[in-house]
C-alpha cells in the first residue's frame, strides 16, 4: 500500500487530448509528487487498485461540455461507477467497467475519485488542445497541493462536481 | 424468412482492441455484402516517420499500439539492422525472444480470458463473468501480471517501452532479476495448461474454412522475431520479396488498405497459421496440450482459435522459463550502427499475425520512406470472407442472437483495431 492517494494518469499521447492523464502524471511528477501512467488496459488498472486504499484517475473525456472542462466522481465500493462519455473511451474496455470488474473481485479501493478532463481533439498524431494544456496545469496544481499539503486538512481540489 | 426484410443495428463492437465498423447486408437467406471498415493510425504513422532519425523509430512505432508495443518495436528494428547490415549477440536475440514472449502472455491472456471466453460461457463480457468465474479471472489477472513484468524488466517500463533500441538494448538485464521470474513463470506454465484443459471443453460451431494460412517459419524454433513467410499453399519468402507477393487494395468502404496475395485473395495470419504451420517447432510441453484438447494440425475452425491461443500462452511460458533459465548477459548489450543509405524489411510475429515493416534510410540515417503492415489489416478482407459464409448460416436465428454469433465470428481474429481503427460499429441490413 502506498502512502495518501495513489494518482493515475491514463491516455494515448499520440491523440491529442486523449493524453490528458498522462500529461497530469507529467506535470505532477515534475511537481515533485509521485503518480504513474498507462495506457488504460483495464487489467493493469485492476493492479494498481490493490496497491492503494485512495485512488486517483485522471483521464480524457468527452461529455459535450466545453473543452478543458475538468469533473470529478467519486466512486464507492459498492457503487457502478458511470462517468459520462465513459463509452468513448479510447482504451479498449473502460474504465468504468475496469472499476465495476474490480469491484466483482473484491478490488476495489476504499476511495476512487475519478477526473475527467473534456478533450475536445482526439485525431491522431494532433498536438493536445490549449484548453485541454490549461485544465492540465490546473488540475496538476491542484492535485499536488493536496498531495504535498491539503490532504492533512482533508483539501480537495475546489472544481469536483458531483 | 426468404424475402422478408429487415435491418438489425448494433451499437459498437465490444471486446476488440479499438473500434470501427462493419456492415452485413442480407436479402433473405443470402448475404449479399459485408464490409469491414477500419482506419489506419499506421498509415498517419508512416508519413510521421519521414524524416526522422533511425534510432528514433523504434519508440516512435511502440506507440503505434498500447496492446502490441513490442511488436512494432521489433519489427521495426528488425528491418532498419537489415538496412544497416548490423548483427547482434546471440544473447541480444534471446533477450529480443524472452521480451516478445512477455507481450504474448500479456495479449494472449487478455484476450483468451477476458475477451473470448465470455463468448464461450454466454456471458456478454468480462464482468458478467467474473461473477461466476472469479478464479478465470484471477488467474487472467496475475498471467497478465507476470507478462507485464517480462515487458517492463526488458522494455523499461510496461506501456511504451523504451529500452530496446536498433544494434540491441541500452541495458542489459541483470541475471539476478531474470531469475527471480522463474517461479511466477512456472506458475504460468501451469495455469496455461490448465487454460487448454478449459477452453477445449467449450463448445464450437461447425464452421471450416479453406484458408490460405500464412506465418513466419524458422528451422530451429518457434516463430517470433525471425525466418521465413511461408504459406499451406507454397508462399516461401524472405522479407525483402514480402512486396512482390502481398499487395494492398483500397476499397471504398475503408480507410485502410485491404491486404491480399496477389492473384489469389485474402488469407489468414494469427495463431491459427502459425500452429498449422509450425506445429513441430512447438515445445514438447506444448504438443502434448495441443494433442491431449484434439487439436491436429491443420485447424480450419477460427472458433477454435481460442484453444490455439491458449496453446501459444504455454509455449510463451515454457519459451521465457527456458530463456530465463540459460540467460547469460550478453558481451555487448549492444552495437553501435554506422549511417548508411539503404532499405530494410522485416516481418516478426505480433501476437495477432505478421507485421511487416519496411524502411529507406539515406546517407545519414534518416527515414526517406517507411511501410507498416498490421496483422489486422492483413486479416481484414479473411474476416470479411469468414462473415459472408458464417452469416449465411445464422441468418434464420433471431436477430439479437446473430449479431452476436457474428460479433464472435471477428474475435476470433482478436483483431487489434486500435493498430488500424477508432470505431468499429456492426451493422446487420436485411434488403
């Protein structure tokens, strides 16, 4: 088990903002604050829930709500996780039913909080939006600062919709 | 039914690597036409590829997809050391072995349990499952495991790897850590024999096909980097005749090229030819599974693929525990090319099929042209072919049933259409 929340960037980097997650993981690994990514196989997202209690995935979407729009669910262990736009994912199986595989086999972390960031270019080989660079940087920011301070006091990053 | 009409729509193919299209038309009990449709992110690749420096096309291709990095790596080493004229230590080729090994546990393992096994078990996908076959699945999960630390103690890290380069590796891996595998990979030879013993009690259509199998063949072992392409209907060539064989066709419906041979048609690659072709070259181990499930060679069911993949996840065990117990460190972890103008191709074994690559280099090592041939869409015009015989023989069951029963009849294939598509959507038109 690691120590705080175990954050996750998932994406493609050769898709324009379909590599948000990764770029998170980037950005927050030159923050200082560790944090891995993959490609989204939902069999090694499957791993990385048994090595924490709180985790965190950072990943592209697209909901139809303005470009570089950054969500947040949480997801319970008993709850189906359904995030909006989950059936566009890029990576094969999703990772909604990643989550609800891990949560037939007993997987699951306490605390998995999910956040999307809208994409609004997925073509190959295209550079990630602006709008998408900037809700990276953002969220980056904000994920740090709970990772390295925020967390003592229980601070979340303010933008999470419920 | 003659006569009737009707149109079945399906939503996006589940449990294939990638998405795109396909649409059977049907008037009454014939199936007029099927068209598969994939896009080619190779083709977006190829164009990037220009100009660029060789050493950075093995990383540059690994992205290509998430599934099969190794392969494109390989591949593409492979043929630009043929342009260069470099040859590596023996030992650098049993490390290249042992890395491609990993990724065929890792594909293999996700597609057999995850992705064809529902099909098998009447479930709709992996999730349902697991609620009934939790152990399937477990033992899915930690073989996928086991692949994915083969991938990332060799390649660097799981997803993209980055350590294989053209003239060897950039690090050799220290004895101690290949070691230290052997009693997980002992372990995964068992759970393969016991995943044949599984898959082979499933039950499978009638469905037989006169096909064209073609695969790698190699005197001394089983085919994965290297040997000759050969075929059940006397193909038998070295890599650099590939294009003089193999043509790609545009057809209106795709984005990407229909691969055939040339005077003949569509033919097969994939496990399936690579058993049919290779069977002798199998480990002992191996044979005997294959003999004890009923499989003699040649299998013309594609529904028995499974049986056939579950096959090649024991020789990839029983391949990298060898490997892992002769494993002395290479003299060199590698050599260091000299620039020069010149063309290399190269075909290795993904786990899908061959992959051919082939690039143009000039005087100072840049890529003047490069060619990449994906195993799916080598495959593409065969699981047009497949469909149009196998729909006929579902076209009177219910609607939902044969969408279905069709859905199954492409992941045979295990197509990798994130190699060649965004969305793969099934259509089924009754006229």
């Amino acid at each position: 088990m690691t120590e705080g929340a175990r954050i996750v960037g998932l994406g493609n980097a050769d898709r324009g903002d379909d590599a948000a997650g990764l770029l998170v993981a980037r950005r927050l690994r030159e923050l200082g604050v560790e944090s891995a990514a993959e490609s989204g196989d939902p069999l090694s997202l499957i791993e990385s829930f048994g090595q924490t209690n709180d985790l965190i995935i950072v990943d592209a979407v697209i909901t139809g709500a303005t470009p570089g729009t950054i969500r947040c669910r949480e997801v319970g262990p008993d709850a189906v996780a359904t995030l909006e736009g989950g059936e566009t994912s890029t990576h094969g199986l999703g990772v909604a039913q990643a989550i609800e595989l891990a949560r037939i086999l007993n997987r699951l972390p306490q605390q998995i909080r999910i956040y999307g960031i809208e994409g609004r270019c997925f073509e190959i080989g295209a550079p990630p939006s602006r709008e998408v660079l900037a809700a990276v940087e953002s969220l980056a920011q904000q994920l740090s600062y709970y990772q390295l301070r925020g967390r003592q006091g229980g601070r979340r990053p303010a933008f999470e919709v419920r | 039914m003659s006569g009737q009409t009707r149109t079945i729509k399906v939503g996006t193919l589940a449990r294939v690597e990638g998405e795109g299209a396909l649409h059977i038309k049907l008037r009454g009990e014939q199936v007029t036409d099927v068209k598969l449709s994939i896009y080619e992110p190779p083709r977006f690749f190829e164009a990037f590829l220009r100009g660029r420096h060789y050493s950075e096309v093995p990383d540059i291709t690994a992205r290509i997809c998430g599934i099969c990095p190794i392969a494109y790596q390989m591949s593409a080493i492979h043929a630009i050391e043929r342009a260069l004229g470099v040859r590596v230590d023996p030992a650098v080729r049993l490390l290249r072995r042992l890395f491609y090994c990993g990724e065929w546990i890792e594909s293999h393992a996700l597609h057999v349990y995850m992705l064809h096994a529902p099909d098998f078990l009447g479930y709709e996908d992996a999730i349902q499952m697991a609620g009934n076959h939790r152990a399937l699945v477990e033992q899915a999960l930690r073989l996928k495991k086991i692949g994915n630390r083969l991938v990332q103690l060799l390649g660097g890290r799981e997803i993209h790897p980055i350590s294989a380069k053209v003239g060897g590796f950039y690090k050799n891996p220290a004895p101690r850590d290949l070691k230290a595998l052997a009693d997980d990979l002992k372990w995964a030879l068992d759970a393969s024999l016991q995943t044949v013993k599984v898959v082979s009690g499933f039950e499978f259509p009638e469905f037989e096909q006169d096909y064209e199998f073609v695969a790698l063949s190699h005197a001394d072992e089983y085919p994965l980097n290297e040997g000759r392409l050969i075929s059940n209907r006397g193909l038998n060539l070295d890599a650099a005749e590939y294009e003089d064989h193999f043509i790609e066709q545009h057809v209106k419906h795709s984005n990407a090229l229909h691969s055939i041979i040339r005077g003949r048609g569509s033919y097969l690659v994939g496990p399936l030819a690579r058993f049919n072709l290779n069977f002798d070259q199998l480990p002992q181990v191996a044979r005997e599974a294959a003999n004890a499930a009923g499989l003699t060679p040649p299998v013309q069911n594609p529904f028995r693929s499974i049986i056939v993949r579950a096959v090649e996840l024991v020789f990839a065990c029983a391949e990298a525990l060898r490997i892992v117990g002769e494993y002395e460190p290479p003299q060199q972890a590698r050599v260091e090319p000299v620039a020069r103008a010149g063309v290399g191709q190269a075909i290795t074994e993904a786990p899908r099929g061959i992959l051919y690559h082939r690039y143009a280099l000039d005087d100072d090592g840049r890529i003047v042209a490069a060619k990449i041939v994906p195993p799916t869409s080598q495959n593409q015009k065969r699981i047009e072919d497949d469909l149009r015989e196998f729909a006929a023989q579902v076209v009177a069951w219910p609607v939902d049933e044969a969408q279905w029963k069709c859905e199954q009849a492409i992941r045979n294939y295990d197509p990798c259409i994130s190699c060649a598509t965004h969305f793969l959507r099934l259509k089924i038109e009754r006229e």
